[in-house]
C-alpha cells in the first residue's frame, strides 16, 4: 500500500491533496445527507464542484476509525480504492490499495 495524500481535519470535513504519478487534484471530503443505511458518509470533491468519490466509516479490527474510501473520474486509469486513517501526528493519511479487500 502507498500513501497518496495527507488531509487536515476541519470540524466535519477533510481537505488534503491526492498525489500519484498521474494525479496531483485538491479534494475535500464533505459529510453526506445519508439517505439510507448503504448511502456513504463523505462526498469527494475536487475543484469544489466535481464529485468525485466517496467514504464510508468503518472500525478496523484493532478497533481504529478509518474512512474505506472511492474515487472514480473518467480522466483516472481506473477506480482508485483507498483508506483515510489518522497517523500518530494528527494527520490524516489516505493509504492507496490495489482491491476494495486490501
């Protein structure tokens, strides 16, 4: 796994910048009006109009908050599957995986 991005906690919301070899875009995660129990809990937007992605909570097996991120965008080599989780200094990093299982 690689580390893509590094956010900042801002009350509800994330703000950070994804990094990888074809991508360099500022994104913010905004919470989410959930409509239904599956519906996700962030929003992702990029340029502060453009979804693209979103983030559920969940709890690690070591009982840790994580954010299993999704972003997807037709200008992206594919789906890019990720893990928000907050580092030992407060930040927030979002951790790239191959699969959705990662």
């Amino acid at each position: 796994m690689a580390h893509i991005g590094t956010f900042t906690a801002q009350g509800n919301s994330f703000t950070g910048t994804v990094r990888t070899l074809t991508l360099n875009v500022k994104v913010k995660f905004v919470p989410n009006d959930k409509e239904s129990e599956n519906a996700p809990d962030y929003r992702i937007q990029a340029g502060g109009n453009y979804e693209i992605g979103a983030a559920w909570k969940k709890v690690s097996k070591a009982e840790r908050p994580y954010l299993s991120v999704t972003l997807d965008d037709p200008s992206f080599p594919g789906t890019i599957y990720a893990r928000l989780v907050e580092g030992e200094d407060g930040a927030h990093n979002l951790i790239w995986s191959r699969s959705k299982n990662d």
